[in-house]
C-alpha cells in the first residue's frame, strides 16, 4: 500500500525485455535507504518488488500483462520515473490509499499555466473515470492529486510547484501516456452495494477489437 507521494525521481538505468515478461533496474538513492528484496516499490504509480538491490539502484521484474496494461512497456534507458517505498502505518497519510494496481492508461490532452499551477486535462478509459469525483483522489503515474473536474471522457487536476519540480508529471505533456488509478474506496463501495443488490451488476466486456486496443493487447 502507498500514499501517492512520491519520495524521488529514479532514472531507468537498463531495460531487458524478453519474450517472458522485462527486467528494469533503476537508479535511485532515498528508497534504498532500508528497501528490502522482496518489498514493494511503487514505479510511476506500478507495484512491482525489488529483485535485486545494487550500489546506487535497485532492479524489478515485471510481467508480461504488466508490460502491456500500463506505461511500463513504453519505458526506455534514460527515462525517468516516480518512486515510493510501501507506506509505514506509524506515519502520516500525506495522499490518500494507493494499491499499486493500475487500472489503466490515459493521456494528456492539455496543459497550461495558470498562476503558480499546471493545469493537466487527462483522458481516460470510462470504467475509471466512473470512480472519480470532483474534489476526490486520482494517482497519476504514482502521484495524489485532487480532481478539479470529470466528465464521462476526461478528468482535470492542477499540479503546484513542488509537485511539477519533484515528479515525471512537470516533464509530461499533451499525447503522453500516464497511469490511473481510482480511488480504492470507490471500488468496495460498489462492490458492497452490488452484493446486497442495491446497485446493478456491471456488464460483462464486450472484447472487441477497440477493448484490446485501449489495453495495449494488439
């Protein structure tokens, strides 16, 4: 479990990808600290385990689907990515609860300055955007961010300073890809309702042509 508050900015030091899956090993200094083989390490918004642990960088596998569900297919040497280390209990919730666990891939369509803030309109997938409310939580490539405002195709956030010096979002721009994931509790909520037939099953996916597309299947 994370808080969407991203300790560093790691660089992808080598990305080997095979026919089983690709090994990525990142430069990074603060969540090496105390990191562990074995412990999760938020990768721009990806729960993935550190595998192996170097002087000065860490490695990670990740998994086929991972590649192709999320931006971490579209990594590169050079590139730079948010990390976090798994969140402690004994320490303040700065973001809000984050999985790890991507729920899709979106892309920025806009982004201006106004005042002292970014203003970043994204576009993504309606089974996430359904989650999202104004004023509530959003993670962007493993960040917390408010949103301002959501429509059934987009939703808008604001990054302030800090967030724009310290992360991968002051660097992105309109046509790049990011991570998204809805707020957990949204989820349950849902699921709760579902069970005690208060709310609709969601239908089944149509798999189509389009659906594999949006993931990155084909």
């Amino acid at each position: 479990m994370f808080s969407g508050i991203a300790e560093e900015m790691g660089v992808v030091k080598a990305f080997d990808r095979g026919l089983a899956g690709a090994k990525v090993s990142i430069l990074a200094s603060t969540v090496l600290q105390d990191l562990r083989v074995g412990e999760s390490v938020s990768v721009s918004g990806v729960c993935l385990t550190a595998a192996d642990i170097g002087e000065g960088n860490f490695s990670v596998d990740i998994s086929t689907e991972t590649l192709q569900v999320t931006t971490m297919g579209m990594l590169a040497v050079g590139a730079p990515v948010n990390l976090e280390r798994a969140m402690k209990l004994n320490e303040r919730l700065g973001g809000h609860l984050v999985t790890g666990h991507v729920d899709g891939v979106g892309i920025i369509r806009d982004r201006h300055q106004d005042g002292n803030t970014i203003l970043m309109t994204i576009e993504g997938p309606e089974e996430i955007l359904r989650y999202c409310i104004q004023k509530g939580s959003i993670t962007v490539d493993g960040v917390s961010l408010t949103i301002n405002q959501v429509s059934d195709k987009a939703l808008a956030v604001a990054l302030i300073p800090h967030t724009a010096k310290v992360t991968t979002l002051g660097v992105k721009g309109p046509g790049d890809s990011v991570n998204l994931e809805s707020d957990l509790i949204g989820k349950y909520v849902e699921r709760l309702l579902q069970a005690s037939g208060h709310l609709p099953q969601k239908p089944a996916p149509v798999i189509d042509r389009d659906y594999l597309q949006k993931r990155g299947l084909i």
